[in-house]
C-alpha cells in the first residue's frame, strides 16, 4: 500500500521514480510550485530569508514527465509559473503531453518585484498552469455565488442558474471574493520559506479538481501548504522537499494544524 499523509526529505526525482515503478498511475491531482531556474531570494518581507538553493537543479520537462507518468487518466494538474519563463514551461509541459487548458491569474496580497524596482511594474499576481492529463470536468462546488438571477434561463439554449457558479473565471481577484495565492508577510514572519502560498486558495484548487479521499502529489512541498490544504479538504498527500530546513517547518506546521483542528472537534 502507498504510505499517504507524508512529505519525503528527499529530492523529487528519486521519489516520484520510485514511486511510479512501486505503484504506477496512482496519483488524483497534482499541484505544486517548482523551481524556476534562480536562486530567489524574497527581501520583502518582515524578516529576511534566506534563498532558495538548489532553485535550478529540476526542469519542467524532468519532473514534469514523473507527473504526467503518475497521474491517473482524465486528472488535473496545476504549476505555478513565472512571466519571463512561462512559454518555456508551456512548450515543455505540452512536449511531455499535457493538454494546457488556461493560465490561472491570482491576486496576492503581497507584492513583490524582480530587478529593477523604479523602471518595472510590481507584481501583485501570480500566475498558474492549469493542464490536464485526458479531460477532467470540474466539480461542482459552493465557493462562488452566482451574481445572476437564479432559476432563470439567460437564453432559450442554457439551463436555469443555479445558486453556485459552475465555471469560474481565470482572472481571480480578491475583491470579488476570491482568494489571494499569497497571503502578506505578517502572516508569513515566521515561515522559513520565501514563497509560501495560502493554503486556502489551494484548497479551493483541490475541491475544483479532485474528490474527497483522492491522492494529491507535491513534488516540491516546501513549507507544507499543500499538505495542509488536504487535511482541510479530505484529501490524502504525497510530498517531496529536499531542503531540510523547509520539511522540518513543514513537518511542524502540519503537526499544529492537526492540533488545531481536533480543539475544534
């Protein structure tokens, strides 16, 4: 049997390797933020961290064939991405055989900048892969309200609104009720991790795209959000993070969420 809920300290490659020769197509959905080919360090935020190393050893099209090897037929998979390298992602991501259905766009409460911070624009968004393995429709859910009248027909070809949307837009922004990817760095201070993403709109990616007791993958599971998006979900987890210093966090991290979460019980 797979041994779920756990995050190996170890680099991704070797585990989704072996995992796929023990176990196959067995993965639900995969979500996770790879390394982008820098060594970012993030000097926004209240305490300085330090940067992330080891930040050019995996590829798009290295990880990203374990991925697709180990997702089931008809899955989702979401990667995040960064503007001046998303068009090598893509090519990649679709080389390996992904159907690239949408750029997700989401707003982050944190805004951050590359390089020249007087003569470019802030970045207050980040930016999602959303591909697919097969075609998998999205769940229906109760995250978004309708803004249209309900029971009504808009024209004589769609059937009456319900009270929940069933499409959501790729542009989500948080005065619209969306969540943000990232939350500001007071929320962050004590987070190791340089780009740690909120757990709640992750967990609005797992409800869109998997069931309840379905297997999520992160191969690059840093701080643990993902993880932590699962307990809250349902969902079982499987996760890789080779730096020590972020899988012990993690590790913690989740150990305090159980914690908080059997009070509330």
């Amino acid at each position: 049997m797979i041994e779920l809920n756990k995050i190996y300290n170890k680099d991704c490659i070797e585990g989704m390797k072996d995992l796929y020769e023990k176990y196959g197509e067995c993965i639900d959905l995969c979500i996770t933020d790879p390394p982008y080919g820098i060594e970012y360090q993030s000097n926004g935020s209240l305490k300085k961290k330090n940067k992330i190393i080891n930040d050019n050893k995996a590829n798009y099209k290295t990880f990203g064939e374990l991925v697709y090897k180990l997702l089931k037929p008809n899955t989702h998979a979401y990667f995040f991405t960064r503007f001046d390298v998303y068009p090598e992602h893509y090519k990649q991501l679709t080389e390996i055989g992904f159907n690239i259905k949408n750029l997700l766009i989401a707003e982050k409460m944190q805004v951050g900048g590359l390089g020249d911070l007087q003569a470019s624009y802030a970045n207050n968004v980040e930016l999602i892969i959303f591909a697919q393995k097969g075609r998998r429709k999205f769940n229906e859910t109760k995250l978004v309200k309708t803004t249209k009248p309900v029971g009504k027909s808009p024209n004589r070809y769609t059937n009456p609104t319900g009270k929940y949307k069933k499409r959501l837009p790729v542009l989500w922004k948080v005065s619209e009720g969306y969540p943000p990817a990232v939350e500001n760095s007071a929320k962050n201070k004590d987070n190791p991790h340089p780009t740690p993403k909120n757990p709640l709109f992750l967990e609005w990616l797992i409800q869109l795209s998997s069931n309840e007791g379905d297997i999520v993958l992160d191969p690059f599971m840093g701080s643990g959000s993902t993880a932590i998006s699962c307990i809250h979900t349902n969902r079982k987890y499987i996760g890789y993070e080779i730096e020590k210093e972020y899988y012990d966090f993690a590790i913690k991290r989740i150990e305090k969420h159980k914690g908080n979460l059997l009070q509330l019980q």
